[in-house]
C-alpha cells in the first residue's frame, strides 16, 4: 500500500483525495474519490476487468485518505 503514506493525510474524505483500501488476501487498492455521503464513498479506479470505472464503498473499508 505504497500510497497510504503519499501527501498530507485527511481526517475524511474530500473530492480529488486519494483514497487506499485494503484487499482480502493481501493488497490494496487505490481509487480517487469522486463523491461521499455520511456512510460511502464513490472512487474512480482501475482493475475493474479492462476499464476505469467509479464504485461505491463503505466508509468504513477506506483506510487512508490523503491530498
């Protein structure tokens, strides 16, 4: 997770921040963040099979935000 220690850490999310999640088996995933609301965050990323494409999260599975 090479970009969970990139730029200034934010306390939450902010449009533009870069957001870094955890993955089940090792890994993580990193994704700008598009939109938030009280309890998920829209990312935009890659890894979804050949394009980039925006998903949904829960809050709570973002480790780090950072600008």
């Amino acid at each position: 997770m090479s970009f969970a220690g990139y730029g200034r850490r934010l306390a939450l999310p902010a449009v533009g921040a870069i957001a870094t999640m955890g993955r089940r088996g090792g890994g993580g995933h990193v994704g700008l963040v598009t939109s938030f609301n009280v309890g998920t965050v829209t990312i935009i990323s890659g890894n979804h099979g050949p394009t980039v494409s925006e998903s949904v999260y829960p809050r709570s599975r973002i480790r780090t935000y950072a600008h």
